[in-house]
C-alpha cells in the first residue's frame, strides 16, 4: 500500500514539474525567434544606421550611438537593401545611408522593405512594386502580395482568385498548385517555396508551380544552408531536417527546431534539469553543439546569438562560451556592429537601447519598453 501511495506521489510530482516547466517557458522573454520554425536566421548585410524612437519621433544612430539623423520622422524602419522606410509629415518615404530623403511616395498609404531590389507600395486599395527610382514597375493591381525573392514574388488579386507567381516585371510565371492553402505560401528560398493544400499537408514547389517535395509533412519551413525543418503527421510527432529531395537529413527527433544560420540550428529537447525542456544547437549532422541549457534561443547573427535563462538574456558565440552576460529583459540580434535589446532600469521600468559586440549599452531610450526590431 505504501508503495503503491509513493509511485502516485512520484508521479504527480513529476507531473507538477512538467507543468511547472511549461510554464517557466511560457514566460520567457519573447525574444525567442518563434519564426525561425518558417524562416532561415535574421542575418542580412550589417546595418550601419539603427532607427531610435524618443517620444514619439524617430531618428537614427550609429554604431558609437551618436544621432546623425536627427529625430523628424513619425516613423522609422530598419535599412534593407541601403534605403530605410520612414514616415515623413504624414508620407511614405524612403531615405539612404546617409539620412538623405531619397524617395517620396505622396500618394502611397502604405510601403514595405526593398527586397530582390523592389519594394511593394500600396495607394490604399491595391499593392504594386515600386524600383530605386520611386517608379511603379508593377502597377498596383493586387490584394495580397509577398516580398520578392530570387526574382519571384507571390501575388493574388482578389479573395475569389488564385495566388499566382510573377517576375519582375509583373509577368505570370504559375499558378499554384490546387487546392493550395494561401496561409501556406512563403518565399522562396534557395529555389524552393512551401507550400500547404486545404488539408494541412505542406511540401516544395518550384519556381514553375511544379511540385518538387510532395505535400506529405504535417508542416515544415523554408530552406536554410541546404535543409529544412519539417515534421510528419501524429499528436507526439517531433520535428528533424530534410534534404532537397524531401529525405530525412536529420531524423525527427526534436521537440521544437529552428532553421540553420551560420552551420547551427536552435533545437528544444527534454532535460534532467528545471524546467525539462531546454533549448541547445545542433551542427549539420545532427549531433548537438552547444548543450540544451536555455529556456529560450535566437538565430545565430554575426557569430553571435541570444540565449535566455531565468527570464535573464545575454549572447554566446559559436563555441557556446558566453561572451554578454545574460542580463537583459530582452534581446535580438545583432546586425554587424549593434544588437536591440531592452534592459529594466533602478526604478524597475523597462527602456529599449542598444548594446555593442562587448555588451555595453551605447543607446538608451528615455520611453518605456517600445521592442526595436
């Protein structure tokens, strides 16, 4: 009888760990790249300007955290492809590298990121792509659109239609496959775009619309460094890496997976620690490279990514070595030089700033909490 009430016991304990566990995880910092299950790592060319906000004006700094362009904009973007998204007395805008107005977009109400050197600009009803030059090379015409990526973008002209894809110049190149799941549609990266049917299933297209990876995963991501996350249908399925040809590379095997970035990939497995379940990095065959010890991870960016334990977050490098002590509420990645990250003042109130490659706050915002990133 004892025995049997010290089996119960064990195991509602081991029940109440997991559940204390779950909920440890659930209140870490939301810096971990939840997206990094759909997107390869944030990694781009290092900025050299970084959008501030002091009330409710935007400016931007460098990398000493020195304002050159001074505070004017009702809104600021990060840099892409050299030009940055502002809001300037009301108007959409576009300024250079050295804080220059560029482009002035009067009659856009709305405006994205340069990418594949076009911008997609809405007149408030429709979306087109707009070059360098501020000249509409695809005439507003669509309700949805997608970023362009190698060439190819995403498109779709009303609720009732197809998404279809075009090239540069605005030429339908395919239609997606049927019965395709326009929640499912993403870029393409490294030739292949994802894409889910009706019935759940995601798989690989080509920049034709042919399938390449049968839709035969219960989901799965963009590929990043060759491979893809992916996991098959089943309640407890657990998630592993796939090949070009849809084959397992690393076989499924994880709780959560990120995609590669900088030959590492964020993964969460159980633990013999509190809580369970912890985050670590696996290199490309699959073994693991920086031991699960996080409750939370980011991207690998610059040689470096965010970790986070005990509602702390701070940097390691390749080899796992911590190089910013965990420290901050929140953090993100670094873009060459500076990194985003929100840090709790004496007073207890959260500020957003931005710190070096040595941890050192070079900029601090006077607002409350308003995550740069």
């Amino acid at each position: 009888m004892r025995g049997g009430i010290a089996k119960i016991s064990i195991l509602l304990l081991a029940v109440f760990a997991v559940l204390l566990g779950a909920a440890a995880f659930l209140l870490v910092p939301l810096f971990v790249a939840r997206t990094s299950l759909n997107q390869p790592g944030p990694c781009g060319p290092p900025a050299r300007l970084f959008p501030v906000e002091v009330g409710s004006n935007w400016g931007f700094i460098d990398r000493t955290g020195t304002m050159v362009v001074p505070l004017q904009f009702g809104r600021a973007e990060p840099f892409s492809e050299g030009l940055a998204g502002v809001r300037l007395n009301g108007k959409v805008a576009y300024i250079d590298e050295l804080g220059r107005v560029v482009l002035r977009l009067d009659k856009a109400v709305d405006a994205r990121a340069f990418s594949d050197g076009l911008a997609e600009v809405s007149d408030g009803n429709l979306w087109g792509y707009i070059d360098r030059s501020g000249t509409f090379v695809i005439k507003p015409q669509f309700r949805w659109t997608m970023p362009f990526s190698e060439g190819i973008a995403s498109v779709c002209k009303s609720v009732d239609s197809d998404w279809y894809t075009i090239d540069r110049t605005g030429r339908p190149l395919s239609i997606t496959p049927p019965d395709e799941d326009p929640r499912g549609i993403a870029e393409f990266s490294e030739g292949l775009s994802v894409c889910a049917l009706n019935n759940g299933l995601f798989g690989y297209i080509d920049h034709a619309g042919r399938w390449v990876i049968n839709p035969t995963f219960a989901w799965s991501g963009d590929f990043s460094e060759g491979l893809a996350i992916a996991r098959q249908k089943g309640k407890w399925a657990k998630w592993g890496y796939i090949d070009r040809e849809g084959k397992w590379a690393i076989g499924p095997q994880f709780l959560e997976a990120g995609s590669f970035s900088e030959g590492l990939a964020a993964v969460k497995v159980f633990s013999f620690s509190y809580p369970p379940v912890k985050w670590g990095f696996i290199d490309r065959q699959g073994h693991l490279a920086i031991p699960p010890a996080y409750d939370g991870v980011a991207p690998f960016c610059g040689g470096l990514a965010a970790v986070g334990r005990r509602r702390k977050v701070g940097f390691i490098d390749r080899t796992g070595q911590i190089v910013i002590p965990l420290q901050f509420d929140r953090g993100g990645h670094f873009s060459g030089p500076l990194a985003s990250i929100v840090y709790s003042d004496k007073a207890g109130k959260m500020h957003n700033a931005y710190i070096n490659r040595r941890g050192q706050i070079v900029w601090a915002s006077p607002n409350i909490f308003h995550f740069i990133d």
